[in-house]
C-alpha cells in the first residue's frame, strides 16, 4: 500500500512540474528538445488538472486504507469520474486531429 502513497506524491510532482513548464517535453513525445512544445503549453492545464487529481486520489485511497476504512463506494465513483474525464479527453484529441491532421 505505500506505492499508492508513493505514487500519489510522484503524481502531485508531475502536476507541478507540468505546471511549471518543466516537462513539456515529455507532452510533445520528445525527451530530448526536438520537437516543437507549443501544442503542449496550450494543453498543458489539462494534463496538470488530471494529474494533481489522480495524485490527490492515490493519497487518499492510502489513507482510507491506513485507517481500515472500506472505500469501495469513494473507489467506484472516482473511477466513473476518471473514466468520463478519458472519454471527454479521447474525444476531444480525436477531433482536434481529424480538423487539423496533427496532435
């Protein structure tokens, strides 16, 4: 269970080193300063959004755990709320494609 802790807090790093404008590259697909970052700065509060979500969540699910509390009912309305935010996210990404022919 210390890996939900772990990964929680690693998530919350991202979101804030996204927020930054540290990491954009990794959002472009290059690791290595390659490509273009523009399309990434503009998206990037999406990514810093879900990521400082996920973070939060991780946490708390270890601490629900930690306490002994049963948290199947917070687990599946989560998870219903991620699975919508993909949706939304996967469409979104499919439309800006089909009209401009690029991610």
């Amino acid at each position: 269970m210390i890996f939900l802790l772990l990964f929680g807090i690693f998530e919350l790093i991202a979101a804030f080193q996204f927020s930054r404008g540290k990491w954009l590259g990794i959002l472009a697909g290059s690791t290595f300063g390659q490509r273009n970052v523009t399309l990434p700065k503009k998206n990037k509060w999406w990514v810093v959004l879900f990521n400082g979500i996920m973070g939060i969540f991780f946490i708390l699910i270890y601490i629900l755990d930690y306490f002994g509390i049963h948290a199947r009912l917070f687990f599946g309305t989560f998870t219903a709320i991620v699975i919508i935010y993909a949706a939304v996210a996967i469409v979104r990404a499919i439309r800006h494609w089909i009209k401009y022919g690029d991610y």
